[in-house]
C-alpha cells in the first residue's frame, strides 16, 4: 500500500549505464503547444473504451492524465492515459491485446515504476502503463485535480509550458528537455499539492 513518503518522494534515478528507454523511435522534436480543446475529453472516452475493449478486466483502471486533462490548460495536443494493469513487466498479458488494437510500444523503464508507454493515433495520444499502488499514478492525479481547482497554478503552468516549448524549439531539443525546462515550476506546483492534501506539513 502506498504510503504519504512514497507519492511524496520523486524517484529522479537515470537510467542503468547503457540502457535505453526507447523502443521504437525517439524522442518527439518539435513540441507544439495548443490552447486548450474541449475536445480532449472525448478522445479520452474512445481511447478508454478501447484500451477496456482490449484488454477487459486486465485494464484495472484507465485515468485521463496529464495537461489535456485540466479544462482550459494549454497542452501538446496527445491525450495522456495512465492504465493500472496487474504487473506492467508481464507485458504478455497485456501488451499483444493492446498491439492488436493499433497500439505500439515506444518505451520500456522497468527502473522507473515499472514503467512502460504506448502510443496511438486518431486521437494522438500516450498510453502509460503502470502496475497498482504506484507512487507516479498517484502523483499524476494529484496535480490534475489540484489544477482543476487552482486557477493560479493553472496559469503558472501554462506560461511554464509555453516558455519550455519556445525555448527547446529554437534550440532543437527533444521532449525530455522541453520536460525538464518545466521540472523546477511543477515540483513547487506538487509542494502545495501535497500540502493542502495533508501529504507533507
């Protein structure tokens, strides 16, 4: 069971020496950052649809994750689902139903959460794969509910991620730079997160 240390805690580990999270291609290069579509939240329907068509009771929960979650949040337009199955590194027992349903596996972290990522098109969107009680699962909600509800931290988000985009385009970074370019505003975003939901004093 998760404890109020675990979500608390970022795990920042680097990859082992001379691994690689990718599986397919790289990172995304350009990074095109959208005003917010009320769209989004359908896509998300028809993608948690299939990932349950797909893999039934397996999928033991599909979560609308990541900007596209947050009404009125400018966000890459790539839906982000987490999808809590029962061991995310038994990839037999979830990954050929999902590839079958036009899903394909781009990355693989078992150092991280045991994490593994999907992509889709027709919605774009990012399928993370995680096992129960994980500690980023958590995180992830936390900050699109306290979000949903903070229109201050909402907009210090949103100029966070548009200075991190015009910035790592005009230096042709990748997405894990654009990422980190945003790290320092969203760890103060999750601090009084955690705060106010009685998480750290």
């Amino acid at each position: 069971m998760l404890t109020a240390a675990d979500i608390v805690t970022f795990d920042d580990t680097p990859p082992p020496p001379g691994s690689s999270p990718w599986v397919d291609k790289g990172p995304q290069r350009e990074i095109a950052v959208v005003d917010y579509d009320p769209t989004w939240p359908n896509s998300f329907e028809q993608l948690a649809s299939r990932l349950r068509g797909a893999l039934g009771a397996t999928a033991l929960a599909v979560e609308h994750v990541g900007s596209t979650s947050v009404p009125g949040l400018p966000a890459k337009p790539i839906i982000d689902v987490d999808l809590t199955v029962p061991d995310s590194a038994d990839e037999d027992a979830w990954l050929p139903p999902l590839e079958a349903a036009g899903f394909s596996l781009q990355i693989r972290e078992p150092w991280w959460y045991g994490h593994r990522c999907l992509t889709a098109s027709d919605p774009a969107a990012n399928i993370h794969v995680f096992s129960p009680d994980c500690a980023e699962v958590a995180r992830h909600r936390i900050f699109r509910d306290w979000l949903r509800t903070q229109p201050q931290d909402r907009e210090l988000y949103r100029d966070a991620k548009l200075t991190a985009a015009e910035a790592a385009n005009a230096g042709g970074e990748h997405v894990m730079q654009y990422n980190a370019r945003k790290q320092q505003v969203i760890r103060a975003i999750y601090h009084r997160a955690f705060v106010a939901a009685g998480l750290l004093a």
